[in-house]
C-alpha cells in the first residue's frame, strides 16, 4: 500500500490499484461522483462512512492530478 497523497492510499489488492480514502475501499472517483452529482459533504459522510478531512483528501488528490494533467491542442 503506497499513499500517494495525505488521506489517499493505492494498493493493486483493494479496487484493482485505484486510489482510495486511506482505511477504506471507497475509491476516490466515487466521492467526486457523488459531489458533481450534488450529494453534500454530510450525505456523502453518512452513506459512505467518512469524515469531512476523508473528502477534502480526496479533493486534494483530484486537485494535483488536474494540475499535472497536460492537455495538446490537435489543429
């Protein structure tokens, strides 16, 4: 298990590798669903058993995959 972000942990045993919150199996495109769906923080955090700093983590991972993404303009 590798925790790539504070909060975020990837291990190739728990959802194939994808990024999880840290202690569980819920992976983290999973809580950016739900938050882009509309879902609020307390909603998320009873139906999935996290804290408010569960999401912000996974927030934070999001935030620094966008900002190493890197997009080419095809002309």
């Amino acid at each position: 298990m590798k925790e790539i972000v504070p909060g975020i942990v990837i291990d190739p045993a728990i959802k194939g590798g994808k990024p999880v919150i840290k202690g569980t199996r819920v992976p983290v495109e999973l809580v950016m669903g739900k938050l882009a769906g509309g879902m609020s923080y307390e909603e998320i955090t009873k139906e999935y058993e996290l804290t408010k700093e569960q999401i912000l983590s996974a927030l934070q991972y999001a935030t620094v995959v966008l900002s190493e993404e890197e997009i080419r303009m095809v002309p």
